[in-house]
C-alpha cells in the first residue's frame, strides 16, 4: 500500500494497494479525518477506491503502525492466524 501527498502542499492524494486480501490493484483517493469511537482525537486515514462504494479506514497508531478499522470505525480483532495490523516496511 502506497500513501501518495501532493508534492506542493502535502496534503492527502491518492493511493495504491497492490497484492493484498483486500483486492489487488485498488486504487482512489484518501484523506484524513479525526475522532473513532472512545477516541475523538484519533487520526484515521479514509481510502475511498475509484470503483467501491465503500471506505477503508485505517487507525494511524504511529509512524509505522496502521489498524484496521470497520464501517463504524471500530477496531477489528484478529486472531491467531490473521492480523488487522499493518506495519511500515521501507524497501
């Protein structure tokens, strides 16, 4: 997943998610909102796909940690063998 900022002002732009469970070759617009449920200060990443209806939201934990959020912008809770947890990998 690759997170794209305007060059100029830095602000949000597009994205791109390639190989993943989600869909491969997913790719539309993001943006930040604030507040989830029992946090009103979180920071949440909106993806909205060019071709999906529906959002992806992403907790920002920090720098290098993102979780997984559903439609009520809720934690998803994994298991042993699945984790809704991605982390920053520099290539």
């Amino acid at each position: 997943m690759v997170l794209y900022a305007d060059p100029v002002t830095s602000k949000p732009a597009a994205f791109e998610i390639k190989g993943s469970i989600f869909k491969d070759g997913w790719q539309g617009k993001w943006s930040i909102i604030r507040g989830m449920p029992g946090n009103t200060n979180a920071t949440i990443f909106e993806l909205k796909p060019e071709n999906d209806g529906r959002s992806l939201f992403l907790l920002k934990a920090d720098e290098n940690v993102l979780f997984i959020l559903d439609q009520r912008k809720n934690l998803m809770v994994g298991n042993t063998n699945f984790s809704y947890t991605l982390n920053r990998v520099v290539l």
